[in-house]
C-alpha cells in the first residue's frame, strides 16, 4: 500500500520545493509536486528523485566509525553512538584544557536546517570558530547590508517586477536559497523586461532583452559605470536620495572614475550596452535585481555587493513592491537564540581566526579558510588541533585543494559527519553517518525568502544507525558537558525554536506553512539601524576598519593585466564553478540516473580558443593554473567568450572508490586560490576570474 507524506525537499539543502513523497513498504519510491507550496509553485527538479535512487546505495554511511589504520588507508572499525560521541567530546575537552577550546574549529557547508546546532555546540564549547563557506556565498551581501543599517534585499517576485537584471545568477538552474527560478520564469511570462549580467550565454542570457557579457570580476566597476549613467542622465530617483541617504556627493565624485568608455575598457561590455542596460533599468519600474554569487567569488566581491545595493537605492527600487525588498525574517527563528556567540567571553572572541584582517567577515562572525590551514600548518596565532565538520565535503569544495587535503590530512583530530563515504570523510579519524532530508523532521528555514518556515516531515526510517545532525549535535552537545543547554527528546528541541512563533511541533508540522508578512518601504516609518538613520553611500564603519569607504575596482591577482610572462603562460581566464542541473555542490555523483544525464565535468570553451588548440567537443583537456591541473571534458558552446572558458565544481568520482574516490583528478578546486590577495573585508576567494592554460589531453 502507498501512503504520501507533504514535506520539503532538501536535496538543495537549502530553499528547497514543497512535495509529496509516496512511500511503500517502508521507501520513498516517487516524488510529485506540492502546487500550493507558496515558493515553488508546483516545481520540483531531478535533484529530488536522485535522493530517492540513493535512499539504499552502498557508499552511505550507517554507523559510526573510527579510523584504526593511517590516515586515508581505508581502515575502520565499527562504534556505537555512545562510544563514538564520548570519544569525540573526550577529545575536545582535553584539547580545551591543555589548549583553549579556539584550537577546535568546526565546520559547515552550504545552508541546512540542522545549522543552528553547530554554532549552538561550538560557542558553548567555548571556540569562536566555525568554518563555511560563507565568506564567497551569501555571507557578504548580508555582512555588507548589516554594516549599511539593514537585511539583505531580495527580489519580490510576487508583486510583478516590469524589469530584472540576473546579475551573475543563473536562477532557472541554481533556484538559489532565496526563492526559485519558477517565480522569475512567471516574472518573464507575464512580459518583464530582462538584463542579463553573466560571462556565460544560457537559457536566462537566451531570452534576455540585454546580454552584458563582461569579464568575469569586474562587476563591481560595471555597476559603478551603471550608475555613472543613471546620475549624469539624471534618471535616479531625488525622492529618496535626498531624503532617506547620505554621502551622495561622495558617491557621485567617485563615480567620476567610471564613465562608459573607461568601464568597457575593464569589463568588455561595449558602452552602448552599459548605458542602455542603465537606462532600461532605471526607466522600468518596479525592476528587481537578481544577485547571484557570480558576483561574489574574487577580490571585488564586497565592492559589487555594495555597488548593486546602491543601484538598487539609486532607482527607488528598496523595499518598494516588485522591487527588492527587505523580508522579515520568519516566526520563531531569531538565530541569536541558537548561535551562543554572544555568551562566549570576551577573551574568546578575540580569537576569532583572521578577526583582525578580515573585519566585515569578523563583524557577523564567520572566517575565511586560509586561516583555518595557517593555524593547523604553522601554529599561528595558535595551533588548530581539531577540526569537527558537519555536512562539508572539504576536498571537493574548499579552494586550493591541496593545500586543504594537507591541512585535513596533518590536523591532530579530525571528525565528519556525512551522508556517503567520501574522500573527506576517509581522512576522518571518526566519521558519524547523518540522515538524509527523507529521514527527519525539521523546520525548513527560508530565512533568506519572504519570511517563510515549512514543516520539512519525515517520510522514511534512515538505514543503519544514520541520525540526523541535529540529533548527533544534540547528543554531542550533552556529551561535552551542557546537558542544561540541550533537550532529552527531539520533538522537545523543535518545540523550543518554534517557541516564539506560538506554536508547537505537533501543531506546526500540520500546518501549511508560518508567514511572517513583508512590509514595505520599511526606511519611510523607521529609517535605517545605521548612525545616520539613513543609507549611506559613504561608510564611515568601512573606513574605520581600514578600507575602501566607496566601492571601487582593483584586478584581480591573475587578470589578464598581468606581467607578459604570465598572461603568455596563463592566457585564458577562468570561471570555476557554474553551477549544474543534475547535481548539488559535490552531491549526487553517486547516482546512475543523474550521472546519464550528467556524465563528466565539462568545460566551456569557445570554438575558436578550441581550434587554435586543436580540440574538439568532448575532448579531454588539462586545465593548468599556477595551483596545479585537472582534467574535464571539452564543451564547445558559442556563448562563451574565445578569451574565458568557465568549468564545473564538485567533481570527484565515487564509483572510484575508496579511499580515494579520484577526488583530485577533476577537481577544479585544485586551481582555485585560497591566499591572499582576496577581498579585504570578508576574505572572499578569488574563485571566478583567475587564469588558466589549456591543452588537449
Ligand atoms: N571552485 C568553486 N568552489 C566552490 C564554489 C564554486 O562556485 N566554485 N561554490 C562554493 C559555494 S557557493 C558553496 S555554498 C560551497 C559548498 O560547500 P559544501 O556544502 O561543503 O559542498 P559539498 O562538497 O557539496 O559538501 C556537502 C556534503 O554534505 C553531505 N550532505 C548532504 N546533506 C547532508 C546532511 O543533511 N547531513 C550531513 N551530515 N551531510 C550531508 C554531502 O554528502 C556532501 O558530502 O562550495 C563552494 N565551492
Ligand atoms: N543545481 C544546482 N543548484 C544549486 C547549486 C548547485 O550546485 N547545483 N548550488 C547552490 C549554491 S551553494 C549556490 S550559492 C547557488 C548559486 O547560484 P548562482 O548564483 O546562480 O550560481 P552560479 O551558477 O555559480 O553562478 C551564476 C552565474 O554567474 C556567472 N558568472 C561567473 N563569473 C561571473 C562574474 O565574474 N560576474 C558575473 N556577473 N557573473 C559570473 C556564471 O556564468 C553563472 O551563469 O546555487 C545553489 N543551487
Ligand atoms: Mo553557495
């Protein structure tokens, strides 16, 4: 007999699209739609079947284990729960009393519900450090809006945009966390006007009205020579420049620097497409802009954030209907109710890793990686002695990989937990089996989006002894010592985050959905949370830190504006990491189903940076940076430019086994930099715009 459950799927991790699984005997065999899912609307994609493919694969972990071999040798043996996690919380609490609970670092990759745990775990432990990747995804623009007085703003689709710009966001693809590329597809049906900002032609740059196919890392100077137009044409909105910023004479002198000739010149984008692309946008209203973390991946990243945001204000597109507005966040989720950051002594979050160079990533906490590996390779400002990673394929999806295989493979103390075997996971020396989305009941938390949180319901039992994290970090947690700050039942902990929105778990998990509902043009009643009240062009906080009050435009460390010798060595800049239909970051390689559709890592090249290399479509190429080489397979495709090529992230092989997993073969990770120079704020990483040679295999 087949019963359905309503849940939420996570097979993005985040976001996530309302469906119903149908179950028989005990496995999920089918997934359909929810249509009255209030974000996706009836959408779901492959994504969600291949979880359902890997419910039973022989590469998920089921039960805890312990390295007995050398690290990487492949040798394990089995533990309990008990066993596994007294052996972990032993561990941490001797390395906290002979040194300093900072010398734990844990970790975390891409937004889950389970989340708010792992920083619960980590500050009651006492480290300040917890490691994502944060400081290239998201984390920036939300860092940047906070020193600007405000939350992050997102497209409001719901209220008919006239006009989007997808700036470095391929949304019908990635359907990021902040909403799903269903509502911009409706937006684009109902007749809204569409600029495309993106390196790379795809479906979105298909149908766009305006294609700007500018250099990769160099948005920030595009939106600077953007808003050159808009002030000299006078297009921008006086209303609310006058009276709700500050510092635009400052901004409007700095602009100076980027009239259209100057910008074509850094961005490739020839200057009768910047000023129509100023003139589209600021002449459509309401226009929503769509960010995506092609902005965010090299040395301007915090420079375009802020620069969007000011295109954004300039127009009179903040927080107005259709536009991009700023959502509350959802019932029952102010994080600080987790994160115990604050209750950390104030001893303790002064040694927050790389606190004194990266000061806006330090300002909401968070760390760039480097300086997770400086610490454990040269013991500076302390030795890192233990790392504890929840959800992170750290090989896969950290730059510079070697130099992370080094440092996982040279820490003292090494814990992750994950779904599948990995060869992240072989350097473990305990490794806990997680459950998957499928297994667990959950808040599905779309903090990000229009103030919504969904019941995520379990539909199946997880195989083996998986548990899910919130369980380990719950159980973790009591092990180490706070058995006060965690609860005896599950259903208990999720009582205790839905607390404040007035409802408990068994009420919530029958009901559709929470809403909190937006609110517009929030700065008319209470201003900005800034010292001015206002926005402000000129950010005093920025120039107290050290940098750059304004946005600007430096190079990239490899651009092709380097020394002769190196552009003849490295001719072609290269993209990392667009992302891929079939699969999720480094996920879901394990599944025939996707890998048919989806078989090897590609590259894109144009055809004529392909003949001049004698290579054709499909062919195996090297691709060399100074970091190293890896191989993908060739994909020629006019949209690209003959002076970029742009290849795909997360690919290691699983049906290579272990211990390995030829995580190193494809991996372009290899390529990426992970050292300075990188955004002076946050520490993002150059991942997009670096160079590259490339020859056939
Ligand atoms: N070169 C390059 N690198 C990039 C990017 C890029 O564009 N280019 N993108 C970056 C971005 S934006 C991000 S967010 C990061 C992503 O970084 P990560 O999230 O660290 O990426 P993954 O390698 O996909 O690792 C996710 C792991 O979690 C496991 N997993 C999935 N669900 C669960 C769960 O519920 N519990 C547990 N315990 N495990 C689970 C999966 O099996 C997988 O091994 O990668 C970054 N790296
Ligand atoms: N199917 C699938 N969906 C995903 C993910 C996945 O791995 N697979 N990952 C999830 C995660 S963690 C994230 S953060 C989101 C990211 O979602 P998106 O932000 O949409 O991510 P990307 O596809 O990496 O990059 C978007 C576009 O930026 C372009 N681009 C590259 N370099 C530049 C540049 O310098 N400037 C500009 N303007 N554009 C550039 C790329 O060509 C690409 O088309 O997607 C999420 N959704
Ligand atoms: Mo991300």
């Amino acid at each position: 007999m087949q019963t359905e459950v309503r849940t939420v799927c996570r097979a993005c991790g985040h976001g996530g699209c309302g469906v119903y699984v149908a179950v028989e005997d005990g496995k999920p065999v089918k997934i359909k739609p929810d249509w009255d899912h209030p974000v996706s609307k009836g959408y779901t994609c492959k994504k969600a079947h291949g979880y359902l493919e890997l419910q039973e694969h022989p590469d998920r972990l089921l039960y805890p284990m312990q390295r007995v071999g050398e690290r990487g040798e492949g040798k394990w043996r089995r533990l309990s729960w008990d066993e596994a996690l007294t052996t972990v919380a032993d561990k941490l609490n001797e390395i906290k009393r002979e040194s300093g609970a900072e010398s734990v670092v844990f970790g975390h990759g891409t937004g889950r519900d389970f989340h708010r745990f792992v920083y619960r775990v980590a500050n009651l432990y006492g480290s300040p450090n917890v490691l994502t990747p944060g400081h290239m995804c998201y984390l920036p623009r939300i860092a940047i809006c906070k020193v600007m007085g405000m939350d992050i703003p997102l497209c409001d689709y719901d209220n008919k945009p006239k006009c989007v710009i997808a700036w470095g966001s391929n949304h019908l693809i990635s359907n990021p966390d902040e909403n799903k590329g269903i509502n911009l597809a409706h937006t684009l049906r109902d007749g809204a006007r569409l600029i495309v900002i993106d390196p790379r032609g795809s479906k979105l740059a298909n149908k766009a009205d305006l294609w700007l196919q500018l250099r990769p890392a160099t948005d920030s100077a595009l939106a600077m020579g953007m808003m050159h137009v808009i002030v000299k044409e006078d297009l921008y909105d006086h209303d609310f420049v006058e009276k709700y910023t500050t510092g635009f004479d400052k901004l409007k002198e700095r602009l100076e620097r980027f009239p259209p000739e100057v910008v074509e010149r850094i961005t490739w984008v020839p200057k009768e497409k910047i000023i129509a692309a100023a003139r589209l946008y600021a002449t459509t209203r309401p226009a929503a802009l769509q960010w995506g973390v092609g902005i965010e991946q090299n040395i301007n990243c915090v420079d375009a954030d802020r620069a969007l945001i000011y295109l954004v204000a300039l127009t009179g597109n903040l927080d107005v209907p259709g536009g991009n507005v700023i959502f509350g966040l959802p019932p029952g989720l102010p994080r600080a109710r987790f994160a115990l950051f604050h209750e950390l002594p104030e001893e303790q979050k002064q040694k927050l890793l790389g606190g004194d160079q990266y000061k806006l990533g330090a300002s909401i906490n968070r760390i760039t990686p480097h300086v997770v590996w400086d610490a454990i390779e040269s013991g500076d400002p302390y030795r890192v002695r233990a790392m504890v990673l929840f959800a992170s394929n750290q090989l896969a999806a950290r730059e510079n990989a070697d130099r992370v295989y080094e440092a996982l493979k040279n820490v003292e103390f090494l814990v992750a937990t994950d779904i599948f075997k990995t060869a992240t996971t072989e350097l473990a020396d305990i490794v806990l089996p997680a459950a998957t989305w499928l297994e667990n009941d959950n808040i599905a938390d779309y903090w990000k989006v229009h103030g919504y949180v969904f019941p995520r319901r379990k539909v199946v039992d997880a195989p083996g002894e998986a548990w899910p994290d919130h369980i380990i970090l719950n159980e973790l947690g009591k092990k180490l010592g706070f058995e006060d700050r965690f609860w005896d039942t599950y259903e208990e902990s999720l009582d205790f985050i839905l607390e404040p929105a007035g409802v408990t778990w068994d009420e919530f998990k029958d009901m559709p959905y929470l809403q909190t509902e937006p609110e517009f043009r929030k700065h008319e009643k209470y201003g900005f949370n800034s010292e001015s009240g206002k926005l402000d062009f000129y950010l005093r906080q920025y120039e107290d830190w050290g940098y750059d009050p304004l946005p600007d435009f430096v190079e990239p460390p490899e651009s092709p504006a380097r020394e002769e010798a190196f552009v003849s060595r490295y001719p072609t800049v290269l993209i990392t990491g667009h992302r891929i239909f079939n699969f999720f970051g480094s996920e879901l390689r394990q599944s025939h189903y996707l890998r048919k559709g989806h078989p090897d890592p590609l590259i894109e090249l144009h055809p004529e940076l392909a003949q001049a290399k004698d290579i054709e479509n499909g062919d195996w190429v090297w691709v060399e940076t100074p970091r190293g080489r890896v191989k993908l397979r060739a994909k020629l495709s006019d949209g690209i430019d003959p002076r970029v090529a742009s290849a795909e992230f997360g690919w290691w092989f699983p049906e290579k086994g272990a211990p390995d997993y030829g995580w190193r073969e494809s991996n372009v990770n290899v390529l990426t930099m992970d050292g300075p120079p990188l955004d002076p704020g946050m520490g993002a990483t150059n991942l997009k715009g670096l160079m590259c040679n490339i020859e056939k295999v």
